[in-house]
C-alpha cells in the first residue's frame, strides 16, 4: 500500500521560509509574521493555532483554514521508568501511524555531561527491509514520510520537554523505517532541524541509523558530513546477515563496512556499529571472531543491544553474562563498546510494538 502522504491542507512543517511568506501574502498577512509563527512552532509551548498567543483570533482562523500545526491528527502518549522514556503513537493524516520514543538522562558527573533528553524518530510508516527480529518488520511498508511528518516528531517532543521545564538534545533516526532508503525526506528534515529558524540543532547531535543503504551513505557524507553515522549491522557473516538484515542480500557486509569507513574518512566522525544480539543465533564465538575480524583497523564504536522480544518469532536476548564476555573480547580488540539498557519495555518501546498492539 502506497497512500498519497499530501492532504488537501498542508502542515506548516511543509512549508519552508519563503514558502511560508507566499502563503501569507496570499491571506493578506504581514510577512514579518513568519518569524513568530516559526518560533511559536518550535520554542512556544503551543499545539495549535489558537494556541500561538503572538497572533490575533482572527489570523489564528485563518491559518488554521488554510495550514494545519502539525502532521498530526491524533497523539497517544505513554509512559513508562517512571517517566524517563514516552512512547508516543502518533497518527497522521491518512490513517498511517508511526512511532517515536523520547528518553530522558540524567547528568553523568563522570563525563562532565549535564542531562539529556534524545528523540528516536520515524521515517517511514512501517519497513521494508523486513529484519526477522524487528517489530516493525511485522507491520511490511506502507509509505515514505515527508520531511514534515519527521520533524514534527522531533516539535511534539520539544513540546512535552518545554512543560517539565526541559531541553530536547539529540536527534536519531532509528525509528520505523530505514532513513536511507527515504533520503531526500530525511535530508530535508535535518535541513529544518538545523536551521536557525527552526530546529537550531548542531548536527553532531543528530544521528541517522541504517541497516547499510551503501549509496545514501556516501550521499551523508557528502551533504550532512557533520551528522553521525551509525550502522545496523546485528551480523558480520554474510549468510547470517542475510536473513538478519535481507538488505545484505544487496549490499553485503564488506561494501556496508567499507561504505562506513569512507564515511569516516571523508567526515573524521565516527561511525557506530549497532549489534542486536540474540541468543544462539548471532552472539556465538564464530560471530565475534568474524566481528572483531570485519571492524579491525576501523576505529569503530560498537553498540550490543540485548534484543526486544516479538510476537512474530521465537528468538530471544542473549544472556547479560554473555552479552559482557562480548562486550570484553571486543574491548581487548581494541574497539570502543557500550551496551544499551532497552529502555520502555513497559511500554512497547521496540519500534513497532505498540502500532502493533492496537
């Protein structure tokens, strides 16, 4: 299924400055209005015209007939750790819904870091990549999102942090879909986030995921080579990680690996390598040995992410025991190594569990 992502009306986060400044001639609105309807969108705590407290009624009517606030037609909020990570479900125009995940961190003392709060946003309504261990794998693909439907996952989070009193800092597309294969939206997105306008973001605190689209990685390189890279990569035997991640099926570990270090060689950022690791199937010695083999000379950042469990397949984490044991051998190969906390399991936080759910 392949439905039009143009309502009759358009989102404002449709619409960039001199777009937005014909649409207001067209109503008879002052152009300088375009710089508080930008700052009410991203700084202001609003949620709908009537809401933008910098404009008379009778201009929030009309904007509201001729553009709407956002992309999105219905929100679904929920919480889970006590508040540190929302999950939200958020529906859009035509009936699509997507995902994103706002997660919470407090001050770490011992990098000198002060809290943080990151956004996983969607690009996709569903995937079409198909890994068996994903969530939204279940779901196949509907649709593209537009640019507009990407960053307003990004304004509905700012807008929750703004009311605990909060900043939104870092920006990762490892949300429904695979970023890569929807490039141009998901270019113009960071486009509107780094914007001064709009976003404002540094684009070393966005990060695009990919499970290995080997042209859109050369393609990040040349046009966001500030932004970072980070790799899918869950196998680094071929035939493994063509059931893993089918897109193997095209581009193969060795171009994804090779793709990845041009990247880092052309930006000086370095890349990060994602390993969902599931019990028996990907985390035996064979694997780690052919792991630390493809990343040697790399100067890779390897990310073990125990996995999410889903309905669809009988598979699950491996043990935190082995998960350490893999976590060492890589460290003594000399790579840098972090293992991720799945945050929200209460909530349905693995990309696609809770479209799923309802």
């Amino acid at each position: 299924m392949n439905r039009s992502a143009s309502p009759t009306i358009p989102a404002l986060s449709e619409l960039d400055r001199p777009a937005l400044g014909k649409l207001l001639r067209d109503l008879k609105v002052e152009s300088y209005r375009a710089d508080q309807i930008f700052d009410a969108a991203w700084r202001s705590a609003a949620a709908t015209w009537g809401e933008v407290s910098t404009l008379g009624k009778t201009m929030q009517e009309a904007l509201a007939a001729a553009l709407r606030f956002e992309a999105f037609s219905e929100i679904v909020r929920e919480d889970a750790e006590e508040g540190a990570t929302s999950k939200l479900l958020l529906s859009l125009h035509d009936g699509v819904k997507i995902e994103a995940v706002l997660m919470r961190y407090p001050a770490d003392r011992r990098r000198g870091t002060g809290p943080r709060a990151t956004i996983c946003v969607s690009s996709q309504g569903g995937c079409a990549v198909g890994c068996p261990f994903c969530a939204t794998g279940e779901l196949g693909f509907t649709r593209n999102l537009t640019p507009g439907e990407i960053q307003d996952q990004v304004r509905v989070a700012r807008r929750i942090l703004r009311a605990e009193g909060r900043d939104l800092t870092n920006v990762v597309f490892m949300g429904m879909g695979e970023p890569l294969q929807n490039a141009d939206a998901v270019l113009a997105a960071i486009d509107s986030l780094v914007d001064p306008k709009r976003g404002a973001m540094g684009q070393r605190r966005i990060v695009v995921s990919t499970s290995g689209v080997v042209p859109g990685i050369a393609r990040l390189a040349s046009e966001r080579p500030q932004v970072t890279l980070a790799v899918s990569l869950h196998a680094a035997r071929n035939p493994l990680r063509d059931l893993l991640v089918p897109l193997n099926r095209k581009w193969p570990v060795e171009e994804v690996i090779a793709a990845a270090t041009a990247h880092h060689r052309t930006t000086g950022r370095r890349t990060t390598y994602e390993v969902t690791l599931i019990d028996g199937i990907n985390d035996t010695d064979e694997d780690v040995r052919e792991l630390v083999r493809v990343l040697r000379g790399s100067d890779a950042h390897v990310n073990l992410i125990p996995m999410n469990a889903v309905a669809h397949t009988p598979w699950r984490e491996s043990t935190p025991q082995r998960i350490e044991e893999i976590a060492a051998l890589l460290r003594s190969a000399g790579h840098s190594v972090t293992i991720r906390r799945n945050r929200g399991r209460d909530a349905g936080a693995a990309c696609g569990q809770l479209t799923a759910e309802r």
